[in-house]
C-alpha cells in the first residue's frame, strides 16, 4: 500500500461515522493524481470495510462529448469549466445522497476513445463511502457549488507543477498524440485550467500533498 493511503483510508471512514452514506470530493489541477488517490483509497477502504461499502464515481464520466464540443466550438478547450455537463453530475450526486437504498447508474469515460459512456458504472445500496474526483469541484459558481453542496469534504490534490506537467504529456502521448502536440496541449489548454484549480485550494477541506513518499494529509 502507497505511503499515507493506510492513514487516508481511515480519515475516509472516519468521515463517514454513522451516517447511511457520503460522497468525498477530491479536487486538483490536470495530472495532480485525483484519480489515482481516488482509486487507491477505494482499494484500501474497500480491503477494510468489504468492497460493496465504497464506490468510485469520477467526474470524467460528465464531459460533453466531442459531437457537442463541436456544436459548441469548444472541441480545443475540451476540459475546461463549460465543457462538462455539471447540472447533470450535481444531479447524479444528490441521488447518490438521497437514494441510498437505490442502484444509481453513472456514466464513465474512455480514455482511448476520449468519450463519456453512458451507465458504466453503479453505485449499489450497500455502498457507505462514494469517492469522486474532478478539477473543479471548489469552483466558485452557483451551477458548480450545487455540486459541491452534495460533498460532506473536498480534499484538494497538490505536488510538485513540473512533475504533475511531465505526466499529463506522458498520458496525452500514450493516449495517442504526437509528443509535439501532447505538449502544446499541456501547455495551451491543460495549464489554463490549471490556473483557474489553483485559485479555488483555499476552498478545500483539506489539503492532500503528493509528494516523492507518498501521500500526505497536510490539513
């Protein structure tokens, strides 16, 4: 187990006490490790509680697809605020609140299609702990807040910018771009959004730093 994940996975549980379900929220710029938190946390908790008490729900699963990113002329900033459908994923967190006894359907993505996937995922009515994971999850605007409202915490994800970069590159070339493009996107596209996820750390619950030992819960 990743360094730190023991001690998060029990802060995770402990957020949950006796409540029938929560949803944590993990917020942080493009490359910051959301996901791979999220998926080990899931790991851990699921190790400890059974694997039905905790879910995995990304915010990625809520990206417009590209047809719409087209329709729109957003197809060049595809990861920006206004290119994901955020009533639709507020919505899907409140059923996730208010229905626990329910199997709630969420959609996923694919990353080598680069398209959302209706219905790829569940959240079961044994699950206790949903983790969610998305770059905007502190933004300060009502549509995003209405998200956020439905999160009993928000961790925010940070480390060191040039390794965080170095990844993202590495993951847009493995996913199919020609390293000279994979790196304009980083630096056109990925780290304007980077710049408007970094405004909103000082929102977050608490601060989760991703160093070179590992996982570390700063606040």
């Amino acid at each position: 187990m990743d360094v730190g994940i023991k001690e998060l996975a029990a802060a995770t549980v402990e957020l949950v006490g006796d409540r029938r379900r929560v949803v944590l929220g993990i917020a942080g710029a493009p490359g910051a490790g959301k996901s791979t938190l999220a998926e080990a946390l899931v790991r851990a908790v699921g190790g400890a509680e059974g694997e039905d008490w905790v879910a995995h729900v990304p915010m990625d699963g809520f990206h417009l697809a590209d047809a719409q990113l087209r329709r729109l002329g957003a197809l060049s900033r595809k990861g920006a605020p206004d290119t994901f459908d955020v009533d639709g994923y507020a919505h899907l967190l409140h059923r996730v609140v208010t229905e626990p006894d329910s199997w709630v359907y969420a959609p996923g993505f694919d990353r080598t299609l680069e398209q959302p996937l209706a219905a790829a995922m569940v959240v079961p009515p044994s699950t206790r702990l949903v983790v969610t994971e998305g770059n905007y999850l502190l933004l300060p605007e009502p549509r995003w807040e209405r998200a956020r409202a439905q999160l009993a915490e928000v961790w925010f994800v940070a480390g060191d910018d040039a390794v965080r970069q170095s990844r993202l590159v590495e993951r847009h070339t493995a996913f199919g771009k020609e390293p000279e493009a994979a790196l304009a996107w980083v630096e056109q596209t990925d780290e304007a959004n980077a710049a408007v996820v970094a405004a909103t750390a000082g929102r977050a619950d608490r601060l989760v730093v991703n160093g070179p030992d590992g996982w570390t819960l700063a606040s």
